[in-house]
C-alpha cells in the first residue's frame, strides 16, 4: 500500500514510523513533513491546508490510504473531499470535525446529551462577554470559539485579566474569524487526562490514558502549549475512573452522535478534568493529540493500518488494541520562547550518539540544510523513552535529551516527576 500522511509535527512523525512498520504498507508519504521522517518517508511540499492540491496528489501517486494527522483539514471538509472522489481516508468529515473546529458547538453538544462538562455561556460581544465573566467570578475560563492552534484559551484570574483577554479578541480580532464569539466556562480544579478513542460510527474502542503536561514551565506555571511532553501509561489512573469516563462520557458520546446524524470515523480525543464532582470533558479534538501520539504509538502492538482501515470499513469491533506494558514518557525539546515568539535556524547536534531500542526520536519543528539539522518551529524534538516503569522511563529520555543541543533550548525538567 501506499499512505499519504498530513501535517508536520511530532504526531506525524510518530504515526510515519508506526505506519512504516505495518506489513501492508511499502511506500509513505508525508505532506509536509518534517527532516526526520526523510529515512523512512518521502516529505510532499504541500500545506497541510492545501485539501485541493492534497487531493491531486493522493489521486496522481494513486495513494491506497491518506491519514489526516492535524486538525485544519479535517475543519476543512478534506475527509468529504477525499471520499467523494473515492479515495481512502483516515479522520472525520467535516460535520464531525465540529466538535473541535467549534468550542460552541461541542459545548451545546455536551449540555444536549447530558455528557459532563463544566457550566459555560456563548457570548458574541465584548459587552456580553465582560457581564458573564463578572457573573461566573474568577477565575473564570475563556476560549475562541474557532481553530487558534492552542492559544485560544485563556484563564482569567480577576477583571482586568479578563477585559486583556476580550479586547484582544473582540476590539483588536487578534482571533480573526476563530474569535467571533467566544465561550465563557466554569473554572474546573483537578487533574487533567487525555483519552483517545478509535471510533467506526458504530463502535468506539479507547486507547491507554495519557497525562499531557500542557504548561511551558516547571511546576505546571506558565501560558499554555500545544503540550511539552507526556507520559503513558497514567500512574494510579484507577480502573473505576475508567468505568466512569467510559459510562458517563465515552458511551453516551458515540450514542449522541447517532442520534444526531453525525458518521464519526477517527480519532475522537476528550480532553479530560478528573474533579472532585467526578470526570468532566475540557475538550474534544477530532484527531490523534501531539504529543500524546508520542508515548501512545511507541506502546502500541497493533498494525496501525489495519486499525485505521477497520475504522474507514466499520469493522473496529473485529479489533484488540494490544499494549506494550512498560511505560513511556515523551520529553519535548522546544525553541527558546515558545510558545510565544522564538527564533528558528539554529544548528541541532548530539542526535547521532543517540541509539537504543527503548528510544525514539520524533521531529517536530526540523529541517535539513546540507546534510545538516536546523531548527525550524516552537516545538522541535519529541524524545520517547520505554522503561519498565515510569521512572525508568523518565531517566532514559532526560539522559537522551541531555545530549542534544542548540541555542537556546528549553524543555521541562518535570515531565513524569
Ligand atoms: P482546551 O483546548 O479546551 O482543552 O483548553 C486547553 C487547556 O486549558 C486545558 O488542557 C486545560 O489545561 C485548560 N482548561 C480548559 N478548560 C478549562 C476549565 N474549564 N477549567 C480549568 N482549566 C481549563
Ligand atoms: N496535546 C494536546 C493536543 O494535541 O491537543
């Protein structure tokens, strides 16, 4: 077979290696890609926006299977496009995409079908905007409601953080279009997990839990990121929770899309808050998490690829997902100011001491000049390490990370602590 992958992070290094290992397949493609998956993958200089030109390309090269790793072209309608020009494809349409292109949307989902989330309210004005937060009180959650690559989310702790955030959003439309409205929620304490699920329309099936540490710095401070590393499996992640995220949320989930119409064949990922009132759902996405992908991939004993063409046949319940036992934690090495402004092009070394069975390498942010490696985004490295526990785990991707460097490096030191 032949598999185009979307996007160029992380994530899509790491579903690049697990697909190169499937049986079926003996040709990849990524689009655009990244310099690490050039051993084992040929990077396409196509946007991962470009769902037109992507298409063109799947039809010329007669691609058997495109796997959508990033969450715009699926917003787009690429999963529509595709099949209805009858090409395979691997992610949801562009009506179930919904749930993560529209925060609205997936909250007034949740409320409909009674799925647990926290108190929220949809405000279309600065005005509006600014009488709900004060009725909620701090602190209080604000999000775009559109795509904003992770940086639609703001927590603000009284009201002048509050009126930063809206002016920016509603009098400077920093957001565009994403920034329309916006939806107000309900502060939630506790600790944060991500469930993954393989979902056929018919059937859906979760992945191991995974803990993504979201914040920049140490000691979970700082703006949020796209996520600086992870680690699976959840240590003490008790089975009861998972009977209750299963019964209250991931169930009821799939049953509500039933019933409204919505066909959702993907990755379905609920960004989960384990309160003292029990599981409640932050988010959904409509595809794999970076860099959950990372530590979940690496334990994954299954062909990729005949679980995701079980996804596309709705066959997944004639699938097992099988699990490595050891744990994996995911460190990520990230330019110096991300996520704010960082700079690019600075010279990567130390990759090539870097060899054993228990690691892998992922690109993000990478580019190849001369034979060389650059830095070339805010995320740039993954580094996975297997171990037969979480702080074997942790020891061997700190002393992996420890001997790669550039300028200006910076990556958390807590990450599985
Ligand atoms: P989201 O994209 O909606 O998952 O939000 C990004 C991050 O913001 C989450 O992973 C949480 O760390 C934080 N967050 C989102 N919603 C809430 C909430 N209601 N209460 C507390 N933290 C939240
Ligand atoms: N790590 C969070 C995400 O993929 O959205």
């Amino acid at each position: 077979m032949k598999v185009l992958i979307i996007g160029s992070g992380g994530r899509e290094a790491a579903i690049a290696w697990k697909i190169g290992q499937s049986a079926l397949v003996n040709e990849i493609f990524v689009a655009p890609g990244n310099a690490g998956v050039q051993p084992f993958a040929e990077c396409v200089p196509i946007a991962a926006d470009d769902i037109q030109k992507l298409m063109e390309f799947a039809e010329s090269k007669s691609i058997d299977l495109t796997v959508v790793g990033t969450e715009i072209p699926l917003v787009m309608g690429i999963a529509d496009l595709f099949e209805k020009n009858g090409l395979k494809i691997f992610g949801p349409k562009k009506k179930a995409a919904l749930l993560e292109g529209s925060k609205s949307f997936a909250k007034r989902f949740m409320k409909r079908h009674n799925i647990p989330t926290g108190e929220f309210c949809v405000c279309s004005s600065y005005d509006e905007a600014m009488k709900s937060v004060v009725a909620f009180g701090f602190p209080v959650v604000i999000k775009v409601d559109g795509l904003a690559a992770g940086k639609g989310v703001s927590i603000a702790n009284d009201q002048t953080e509050a009126e930063k955030v809206l002016k920016t959003v509603f009098l400077d439309k920093s957001f565009g279009d994403a920034g329309r409205s916006v939806v107000i929620e309900e502060f939630l304490n506790g600790r944060e997990l991500s469930m993954l699920c393989f979902v056929d329309g018919k059937t859906i099936v979760p992945m191991e839990g995974v803990r993504d540490y979201k914040r920049a710095f140490d000691g979970d401070k700082g703006p949020n990121t796209g996520g600086m590393g992870t680690l699976s499996p959840v240590e003490g992640y008790m089975p009861e929770i998972q009977k209750e995220f299963e019964d209250k949320i991931m169930f009821p989930t799939l049953k509500a899309l039933k019933e409204e119409g919505i066909d959702y064949r993907g990755v379905l990922y609920f960004g989960l808050m384990l309160t003292d009132e029990g599981v409640k759902v932050l988010e959904f996405n409509c595809r794999f998490g970076d860099p959950e992908t990372q530590v979940l991939l690496p334990r994954m004993q299954n062909d990729l690829v005949k679980v995701m063409l079980s996804v596309i046949d709705e066959k997944l319940e004639e699938q097992k997902l099988c699990w490595d036992e050891r744990s994996a934690v995911c460190v990520i090495m990230a330019s110096g100011g991300y996520p704010g402004n960082y700079e690019k092009g600075k010279r990567i070394v130390g990759l090539e001491n870097i060899e054993s069975e228990d690691l892998c390498v992922f690109h993000a942010g990478t580019q190849n000049k001369g034979g060389e490696l650059y830095t070339a985004g805010g995320r740039v490295l993954g580094i996975t390490a297997l171990g037969k526990d979480l702080n074997e785990a942790r020891e061997k991707a700190y002393q992996a990370v420890e001997q790669i460097e550039f300028e200006g490096a910076h990556y958390r030191l807590d990450i599985g602590k």
